[in-house]
C-alpha cells in the first residue's frame, strides 16, 4: 500500500488520486515504481537543481589549456606515435566504449541513432569497420563496450544481431544501459509516463561512468589488462575510433585523461575545454566569459581516454545534475496523453575531469575528424555528414 502521509509530506499524495482510476495491474506496477524512488533525493534533486538553481557564474579566471597541434608535428613523431599505439593495441591496453543511447528522432529516423545509414552503411557498422581494421593490423580483438538505453536496447541488440555484428567477434561486444532518473513537474510533483508509470528520464551520458561500475564492467576491463578506455559518442560520423597516432600519444602521456579538440571557430557556439585553477573542465559557450570566447581556442569534440585505474578511483565520486527542460508526453489528472513541460536531470561525462590530476589534449583537423549528426537539415545535419564523408572519401 502507498504510505498517505508520506506521500503528503512529500507533496506527492496526488499521486493516490491516480490510484482510483488505475485497474489492479497497473496499481500493482506504480508500487513498484513507487518501491524504487527514495522521495527525500527526489525532494533534494528538485530544491538544489530546480528551486535554488544558481545562474551561471562567469569565472573570470578561465584559462586556455596547453595542448599539442597534430599539423604541426613532424611525421617522425606521428610515425613513432603510430608504432607506439599500435604495440599497446596489440598488447590488449585498450577497451573502447561508445555512447549510444539515443534515438534518431531529430533526424526523422525512428530507430536508435547508430542505425542511421548513409549509402546503406549504418553508424554501427562505419565504427565496427575500423575495430574489425584494427584487428587485423595487430590479431587482437579489441573490448567494444557500448551504452544503450531503455528506449533503444532491446532495437539495438537486434540490429548487431540482424547484421551478425558486422563481422566482429561478438564475445568481444559488451551492452550495457545507462541509468535513469526520474522526471518532475514544474512543482516537484512525479510525472505518469503515457504507460502509466512513473516517468523515468536517462541520466545524461555523465552516468556512463557508474554504469559501468554497476556493471562491474570497470573490473572486469582490468581482469583483461585493459589500462585506458577510449571513448566517443554515436554522432561523429568522422570519429577515429583509436586511431593508431592518438592511442600512441595517448600511451606516451599517460595521464588521467586525454582528450581530441579542434580548432574553434570565431564566436562557434560550442564547449571549450579550459583551466580553471587548475582543473580542467568543459565550459559552454554561455558560461563563458563575455569578450573572451575567442581566446579560447580548444572545442570539444567528444573524443578522450581515460586511464582505467583513474575511472576505478572516481566513478564513484559525485557529479552535479543539470537541469533540461522539454515537452514531454505523459498522463493528465484526467487519464489523457500530453505533452507538458517537464524537468529531466542529467549528469555531463565531462564533469569528472574536475577529478584528473594530468590531463593532455591533442587538436585534430575537424575536417578530417568531426563532422556531428543532430539535425534533419541545416547546421550538423544530414546533408552536411554526407558532404563530409564525401570530402573524406568515405562513402
């Protein structure tokens, strides 16, 4: 039975009302539903998130990271970058995990992303090309681990099952989901999903780091000697994924984490990865110091390492949500479908770099190496990947 009292103390007893005119079955899922949800964090989560969120404060003391210019070294760095990652790569000291957990919805696709396919080669099949390349130049199979969602698991398992995972060794693929979080009214109150339970949200791709704990994935990557873990998400159709020279610089730092920046454009309005008393973080273009965007020269592109031992130690370290406010469908007092606006909390990967004790970076051609896929037309749309894959020769 749902507790009145502490549903009201937690102003949440409207949450009886839908009771009466639910049928058994779907009373007996919102008690489970309900069994999951300690309502104090949810309380908390809606007053330090929502309530007395704080606006952002412009750090007047942002400063341009130090970071390596991939133009501007000689082949015989690139070269011994290129040996050097390859004997790591042969040696089994690299784990690849890609995030994955959205759908194409924004492109008019309604499928997970990684199915997306230019010239009949999907997303999924354009990364595990470079894996199963990868495989062939050093006769290791590389750990593929790679975050699904609620919304998309079940489709995506099919699809690498469908297409025989693309040629790759499917013991050597690991599915995991990320988290979910739940989603409140503007007035803190639960949300009904159009399912009728209670609505829960992804997490953000910054709780990629305790699914991989939760999974005992982490461990796991260190039983097979694993020591970095690159990392990239589903949208870069010009992704490198562990490329041979970066996995050699990668190797040669051996920090904390590395990450691949390009070169930002004036006024672009994309995170910059900066040093703010020393640790690194990615500020967006609205936290950023007014007059002073353009200095700051590294945008980030979604591509890093990080050294297994270092995500051990910190994952279970805490991370700020931020707040997102959309439209979402769910259930009105009256039992009909809606779209209402909605809070959604996410975790940003990046926020763990404040963890980092070494952190190098290496700035790539975005030409060659990061052309994004959001939108259905316009900017980082579907005309301007082709026309970048077709730049590059990869169609």
């Amino acid at each position: 039975m749902l507790d009145e009292t502490i549903l009201k103390q937690h102003g949440q007893d409207h949450i009886l009302e839908y009771c009466k005119m639910m049928s058994q079955s779907e009373k007996e899922q919102l008690h489970i539903d309900m069994d999951r949800i300690d309502l104090d964090e949810v309380d908390k989560l809606y007053e330090d998130v929502y309530v007395n969120r704080k606006m952002i404060e412009i750090a007047d003391d942002v400063e341009q990271i130090n970071y390596d210019i991939k133009e501007n070294l000689p082949e015989e760095k690139l070269a011994e970058y290129r040996s050097l990652g390859l004997s790591a790569i042969k040696e089994g000291k690299f784990a690849v995990l890609l995030m994955a957990g959205g759908q194409g919805t924004r492109l008019g696709h309604k499928a997970p992303k990684g199915t997306f396919s230019f010239n009949d080669k999907s997303l999924f099949e354009r990364q595990a090309e470079q894996l199963n390349k990868l495989f062939e130049e050093t006769g290791t199979p590389i750990h593929w681990y790679i975050m699904t969602s609620d919304i998309n698991h079940k489709d995506t398992l099919s699809f690498f099952l469908e297409n025989n995972y693309f040629g790759y060794d499917e013991s050597y693929i690991h599915f995991f989901k990320q988290d979910h979080v739940v989603a409140l009214s503007t007035e803190g109150e639960l949300v009904l999903d159009k399912d009728k339970h209670i609505m829960r949200t992804p997490n953000g791709n910054g709780g990629v780091f305790k699914s991989l704990e939760k999974a005992n994935l982490l461990n796991e990557m260190k039983d097979n000697g694993v020591e970095y873990l690159f990392l990239n998400n589903i949208d870069n159709v010009l992704v490198k994924v562990l490329d041979s020279e970066f996995a050699g610089f990668i190797k040669e730092k051996d920090c904390d984490i590395t990450t691949k920046s390009v070169q930002a454009y004036p006024d672009e309005k994309v995170g910059r990865i900066v040093s703010i008393d020393d640790k690194k973080q990615v500020l967006e273009y609205s936290e950023l110091p007014e007059g002073e965007v353009n200095k700051l020269e590294n945008a980030n592109i979604g591509i890093h390492a990080f050294k297994l031992d270092f995500l051990i130690e910190a994952a279970s370290k805490p991370l700020p949500y931020h707040l997102a406010i959309k439209n979402l469908k769910q259930i009105d007092e009256d039992f009909s479908v809606i779209e209402k606006e909605t809070l959604k909390f996410e975790l940003f990967y990046f926020d763990i770099f404040q963890y980092a004790n070494s952190f190098a970076t290496l700035q790539v051609d975005r030409k060659e190496e990061f052309s994004p896929l959001k939108n259905k037309e316009g900017k980082d749309s579907i005309e301007t990947a082709q026309q970048d894959l077709e730049t590059n020769q990869l169609l």
